[in-house]
C-alpha cells in the first residue's frame, strides 16, 4: 500500500505527503475552532499548512547543500511530526555534515527574521506580557504572522538540541568526528542524545507535560537507532560481497516455468532467483514474484514474463556497506554480484542484515577471546 504521495518537485527532489498528515490538518483546526467556532477551525487548518511550507523550506536547506556536496537527496516526506530528507548515504567529511545540519535550523532563523522585521512582532511583544500573549492572539493576518515567526524559532531552537535525530546531534556527532572519526563521535554524540532524552522525559512526566516526555521517547529510540546504524555501517565495511553471496545459488533457465519453481520453494530458503542463459544473466525473480503468479495467474507462464530486468549489479570487490548504498540509491532489495564479466550470484537486504548479524557475532567474541587472553 503506498503510503505517501508526491505534490511538488523541487531541484529534482520530490515532496510527498504521508497519508497521517492531515492528522495535523485536524489538529490546528480542532485548537482554534474550540474558541473561535467554524473561521477558527478554518484559519487553524490553514496555519497548519503555511507553518509545513515553513518545514519543506527547512528539509530543502538540508537537502540543497547536501547535493551541493555530491549527496543524493531522494525525497522529501512531510509527517504530522515534521519532514524527514531522505539522503541515498551520509557525507564523507564531518564539515559537510556540519553545514547539512546547520542549513535547515538557519532557513527557521531567516524566515523568522524576515517576520520579525515586516510585521511589527517586537512592538507586538514589547507591549505584550508573555502570559497575556495568547489572549491577544486571534484569527486573522496580524496573528497568523506573529505565530509563525514564533514557530520558527520554535523550530530552530527545538532542532539545534544536540540529541539525535535532531540537527544538532549531527552537528555534534560531525565537529567530534573532526578529532575522534565517525563511529567514536556516533556512540558519543548518541549517548549524549539519550542523557538529554531521559531528562527531558522526566522533565515532561513531573511537570504533566505528555507531548514533551513523547518527544524526549522520539529523541530517546532516535539516538539508538543512529548508533546501531553506525555499528552496521562499520561491520559491514570490513567484508567483501565477494566473501559472503550465495556461492550453492538455485538458478532458472529462461524456459522454466512458474510451477516448476515451487518445489525450489518448498525445499529452500533462497529467496531470490537468478535467470541465467548460459553465463549471461537475464533477470531476477523473488519468491513473492512467484507466489503472486501462481495466485493471480490462470495459465502457467515463463519465469521470463515475470522476472525483472533493473536488477543492480556490483563488483565483488565492493564492500558489503557499498552494496548496501548502491542497492539504498537504487531502491532496489537485491544486487547481481560479478567479477568483471562474470555473473558470481545474488545478494539481498535480508543477506545484508544476516551478514550483519553474524560479522557482529564473530568481532565480539574475537573481542572476548582477546580480553579473556589478556586477563589471563
């Protein structure tokens, strides 16, 4: 099911929609059409829109200066909670890292000074208590502009905490990794997120506020995730592709049929199928490929009217975190692995993650073997 649609391109990067954001939708017409009855609800709707034009110009900071520095950017997805680049890999040099990080936060801060400079907002707030701020607050031009401007710095101020999945924790993990490298600068700039996540989400349980401890939750399992991924990017660095596909890999003639297959299926766990003529290889069926035929086809057709042609091919010599980017850039779950000409086999996410798996398996009791020796 597609979870999100595209409604702009920007640069050549696509700006979709998840099918929840209208949940923020409800939300700003549900908080000002309490008061203000149905031109509130519809003014409360609108902000919401204007103040998620103000995120995809944040997401375009990040996503522009990181093509700049050679970074594919693939899309742009708004969420209720925010938008999120998706970048087909992470810089290579902490600076433009830094710089990523840093232009989405300063796109808030330009946008608030352009609101702060045109609208009136520091008479506004000379002359209003903070206290009494909301009570002055109704729908109409004047409000809407005072609003975003406080938003954006909301969002520039709530980005820059050096937590991740936050700006500022990248900004932290790239000034460390200038003296410490990437994965020491991750596990410090990630513990440092976590520290700050649990006292935020005491912070949040003490003072009653639900939505600051589900955010310091947010922050809390975004750092984790940001420090396992690093641990996969450094484990998986270290093995050739050429070392860990499937060298005993079923493969398919070209007139194999569907039904034939399935007793590949029934009898092993290879998920993925080469189609070979000789030693060319044609295409590549999964095993969802065939179990779809079989249920929504009435004749018995070729592996070849079913196959796909797109598959990724990559050099044995890459390193199994290369493949893992090539396949992440081309969207695509398996790769066709060669040594020059010649067709080796294929090599799956799901491949990946067991390699990732077992490498980790191996490097920490080698580790305890060493610690065990040196006690000893």
């Amino acid at each position: 099911m597609k979870t999100s649609f595209r409604v702009a391109s920007v640069a050549g990067i696509d700006i979709n929609v998840h099918i929840t954001f209208g949940l923020i939708l409800v939300f700003g017409a549900f908080q000002w059409g309490i008061p203000y009855g149905p031109r509130g609800a519809v003014f409360g709707a609108l902000l919401m829109v204007v103040l998620f034009i103000c995120v995809v110009l944040h997401e375009l900071g990040h996503s522009l200066v990181a093509k700049a520095f050679g970074v594919p950017v693939r899309h742009i997805t708004l969420l209720p909670i925010g938008g999120v680049s998706q970048m087909e890999k992470n810089p290579e040099k902490p600076l433009h890292e830094l710089l990523i990080a840093f232009a989405g936060p300063l796109v808030n801060v330009l946008i608030a000074g352009l609101l702060f400079a045109s609208t009136g907002a520091a008479e506004t707030l000379n002359k209003t208590p903070a206290a009494d701020l909301a009570k002055t607050m109704t729908p109409g031009l004047p409000t809407a502009l005072l609003w975003l401007f406080m938003a954006n710095i909301f969002l520039a101020a709530f980005n820059l905490i050096p937590a991740f999945p936050m700006d500022g924790g990248r900004m932290l993990r790239a000034f460390l990794a200038m003296f410490v490298g990437f994965g020491s600068a991750t596990r410090i700039a990630a513990s440092v997120g976590q520290v700050l996540a649990m006292a935020l989400g005491l912070f949040g349980l003490l003072s009653g506020n639900l939505l600051l401890a589900l955010v310091a939750v947010f922050v809390f399992f975004g750092a984790g995730q940001e420090r396992a991924e690093e641990k996969a990017r450094v484990v998986l660095g270290t093995t050739r592709v050429g070392d860990a596909y499937n060298k005993n890999a079923i493969t398919l003639a070209p007139g194999t049929q569907v039904s034939q297959v399935v007793d590949h299926i029934l009898t092993s766990y290879q998920p993925d199928f080469a189609v070979m003529q000789g030693t060319k290889l044609l295409g590549v069926v999964s095993r969802d490929d065939i179990l779809r035929s079989l249920a929504t086809e009435i004749s018995d057709s070729y592996v070849t009217g079913i196959m796909h042609r797109d598959f990724v091919t990559v050099d044995s010599g890459l390193t199994l975190e290369e493949v893992r980017e090539r396949m992440a850039e081309a969207s695509q779950r398996v790769a066709a692995v060669f040594r020059g000409e010649a067709y080796l086999g294929l090599v799956s996410r799901e491949d990946l993650a067991e390699a990732l798996l077992v490498i980790g398996f191996s490097k920490a009791q080698e580790a305890r073997r060493k610690a065990a020796m040196i006690a000893s």
